[in-house]
C-alpha cells in the first residue's frame, strides 16, 4: 500500500481524479491531499470553467471529503512542515504539497513507511533530488500510474473497470481510456489499452 499525496494538476483531470479514487479502494495506494490542496483545485475547477462558481466547487470538495474521509492531512499539520521542506523547492507556491508529504512521513500515519510518493505534473517545481533526500518521490501522474498497472495490471484494471461502472454515461472501455490520455495520461491509457485488447485484463 503506497501513500500518496496529489497535487491539485493530478486531481484536476476527472479521471484520472476517479482512477486514483478508486486505487485507494482497491487498497493499491492510500491517497491524500490537504484543504490547501483542495482549495487550489477548486479554483482551478472554476477558473477553468468546468465548475460554475464557489459554491459548485466547494459541493464538489464535500465529495471528495465523504469519498475518501481519511485522505485529508489538517492543514496545522502541513503548515508545520513548510520549514522543513521549503529548502527543496525550486517554487514557493507548491511547499504546502511537498510539506503535505513530509507530514505523513514525519507524523504517525503510516509508522514502518519512509517515502511517500507526490503525484504532480508540475515537477520542474519540486526539488527532485533533495525531496528524494526526504524520502519523498516526485512523479508525474502518468509515469505513476503507469507504474502501478505494470507492477499490478489486474488491480489497476479493476480499479477502471469499478470507475467505469460509476460514471452515468455509462462509457466503453475504449472510451474512458481516452478520457484518460485527454488528462494526460498516455502512456498509462495505451498500455492498458494493449492489455485489454490482448486479453490479459477486463475493463
């Protein structure tokens, strides 16, 4: 089980945000975020227009809240962390992420666990190397989630295949599977396209 923390760019894309959702219920990762994250995201969602106003995009926060009640990291927890990590930032504006990250691992949450991944798409912020230092991994959404189906396909196709059954419209496989590259997550959505056209997973 991989704790990780999304960035507000890797819970943007709806589903990507959904396929990692239901990672965590499939008990493959543990994901998290912090009301600043989910604060960003929400502006984004507005500023963007796939979300009306305030108001629409706070509803959608509450979601997210009751999908997963245990992802949320308090905010004094993180703020508590910004020291710590602040060195290792190529960008003041996304520390709050990277000590999100640094408060799990230096809080009580997982005790036998020493990296915690951040999943971003914006890595030319992050400090690589001297987060790694911290034991905290930065990658980007599709180089992680792309990891996850080749080290575990049938768990992370289970985890699409439980999206899918969600979602009203009621998309093919192939379908989703474009909503997915749409987001950004190409290399992921060909190789479980590969895979599903092969046989070797259900979608």
């Amino acid at each position: 089980m991989i704790p990780v923390v999304a960035d507000a760019d890797a819970l943007f894309g709806a589903t990507t945000r959904g396929l990692l959702i239901h990672l965590d219920y499939q008990g493959l990762i543990r994901l998290h975020w912090s009301p600043l994250i989910l604060d960003e995201l929400s502006r984004a969602l507005v500023d963007t227009g796939r979300k009306p106003d305030a108001e629409s995009a706070r509803r959608h926060e509450q979601l997210l809240r009751a999908a997963l009640p245990q992802a949320e990291i308090p905010t004094q927890r993180v703020q508590a962390q910004f020291a710590s990590v602040a060195p290792a930032m190529r960008s003041a504006k996304d520390t709050h992420v990277a000590a999100c990250a640094n408060a799990i691992l230096a809080g009580d949450f997982y005790p036998e666990t020493q990296v915690v991944s951040l999943v971003t798409r914006n890595i030319r912020d992050f400090g690589v190397r001297k987060l790694a230092a911290l034991g905290i991994e930065v990658l980007r959404p599709d180089a992680f989630l792309l990891d996850q189906f080749q080290e575990d396909p049938a768990v992370v196709a289970s985890a699409f295949a439980a999206l899918r059954s969600t979602l009203r419209s009621a998309p093919a496989p192939d379908q989703l599977l474009e909503r997915l590259a749409a987001d950004g997550q190409a290399l992921t959505a060909a190789a479980m396209h590969d895979a599903w056209h092969q046989g070797a997973v259900r979608l």
